[in-house]
C-alpha cells in the first residue's frame, strides 16, 4: 500500500509541475525558453511514477511508509531552496544531499561522499557551465 500511495504522490506533484511548465515560454530554434528542461523533468518523473505504480501492483509484499526517508527528502529538498542563493550551487547541493541521506537506513558513507561529489560537479557542469544558468558555484 505504501507504495502505491509514494508513486501516486510522485505522478501527482511531477503532473502539476508539467502543468505549470505549459504556461512557461518556450522559445525558438537555438533560443529555447524557459519551458523545456521543467517539462523534461517533469514528463519524466511522471511517466517514472506510473513505471513504480505498475511495478508496485505487480510485487507482493508488505511494505510500509518510510517515513523517516520521506522527512529526510522534503527536509533537503527544503534546505536544497533555502540556501542554494547564499551558499551556491555545490554547497546546496551537497547539503541536500547530505540531509537526505540521513533518512538511509545503510551506513554506507564512502559510497555516498564519492556519489555526492561526482553529483555536485556534474550538477555544476550541465546547470552552470553547460546552460550558463546566473546561480554561483559557491557563495551567493
């Protein structure tokens, strides 16, 4: 049942925000407009989430909501919009990182500092060096 009711929420929020990425610009040839990565991104997670709700009708079992997992997402995701502008991108984004892996129940640490690392300069490179996004890598 619990996942059932995480992908729903997943497909819900993702097809609001294609919604709402449908009123953005979209721009023209080599100009796009602000539209197109929100809809990338959304489109995905949503067809994700219909991919985890068939999955989750065809698995047996007795699973239960995480909640401690949940909170520790929605806390980074949070912190993540709290202090992307004065931090930068990478500290934000390892601080995101960093406080939803609190909610892992593994004690995995080494895998996830090279994870979040290799994360923290790819998010760098597509957001600030690829599409030349006005955010700072460090410091706002």
């Amino acid at each position: 049942m619990a996942r059932y009711v995480t992908w729903g929420i997943l497909c819900l929020v993702a097809g609001a925000a294609f919604i709402q990425a449908l009123s953005f610009g979209f721009g023209s040839g080599p100009r796009i407009g602000s539209a197109i990565i929100p809809l990338a991104l959304s489109g995905g997670i949503a067809l994700l989430s219909v991919t985890g709700l068939v999955r989750a009708g065809r698995e047996q079992g007795t699973d239960t909501l995480d909640l401690r997992a949940l909170a520790a997402v929605g806390a980074g995701v949070v912190v993540f919009i709290l202090t992307v502008e004065r931090a930068g991108l990478i500290p934000a984004t390892l601080l995101c990182m960093g406080i939803a892996y609190a909610g892992q129940s593994e004690a995995r640490y080494l895998d996830f500092v090279a994870y979040a690392a290799v994360f923290a300069v790819g998010v760098w490179a597509i957001f600030i060096a690829g599409l030349g996004l006005p955010v700072r890598a460090f410091g706002g």
